[in-house]
C-alpha cells in the first residue's frame, strides 16, 4: 500500500475559500476532517467518511488558503487539492463536482450553509 500524504482539499465558492477538508490515509483507514478557512474546525462531518484525529495548523496554512484562492478566481465553485509538506506546498488538482456531487455533509443545515455561500454565475 501506498503512502499518501494528509491531502488538503480547499471547496471554493467565487474564489474564496469557504471549507477545507482534510483526507488522511487514503488507503487505509481513511479518515476526514472539515476545516473554516481560519482553521476552525467544523461540528460536522461528511457522510462517507468517520472524522480523524485532531491536527495542528500546518506552517503553510495562510499561503496555501492564498494559493487555493488565486487558483479559484474564475470560478463559482472548485475545489483546490494541495499537498502542505513543511515549507513546501505541492498541487494536487481542481476539482469542478467534488464527490460527483453525492458527498453530502452532515448534519444537513452544514450542506445548507455551504451551499448557501456559493453565488452561481449564468455561462454564455
């Protein structure tokens, strides 16, 4: 089995940060966290995954809420995957139907209040 590093996914809406979920071991035992963007933990959890052991704020933090934010700019809604190792942040990729858009969030006013920040733009 592989090792995958903790494996930071920031869900933005119109290039703001809104939540980050934090995946880790990927292979096994999987376990997930979901964080505000000031790295407050949230109350909830999402449905396919049992939450993980509690973590401290990498160094990268506030770069990487940055890099995730210039990346998200022309966009209503994409999620940033982006690997803090130390000093170093390494990209992952965007994501435009996390979950396939099945990855529910628990309890539902969570999913509610996510859903509630992302204004979505009419394409021509």
């Amino acid at each position: 089995n592989a090792i995958i590093p903790p494996d930071w996914k920031f869900i933005c809406g119109n290039g703001r940060v809104l939540m980050v979920q934090l995946d880790i071991g990927r292979f096994v035992n999987h376990v997930r966290n979901l964080y505000d963007r000031d790295f407050k933990l949230y109350q909830g959890a999402t449905i396919a995954f049992p939450l993980g052991p509690k973590v401290e704020k990498p160094q990268g933090w506030d770069k990487a809420v940055a890099i995730a934010e210039k990346l998200a700019s022309s966009f209503d809604l994409i999620r940033v995957d982006l690997y803090l190792m130390g000093d170093e942040i390494y990209f992952g990729e965007l994501t435009n139907y996390p979950g396939a858009g099945w990855d529910a969030l628990k309890p539902t006013e969570l999913d509610f209040e996510l859903g509630s920040k992302i204004k979505l733009h009419a394409q021509s």
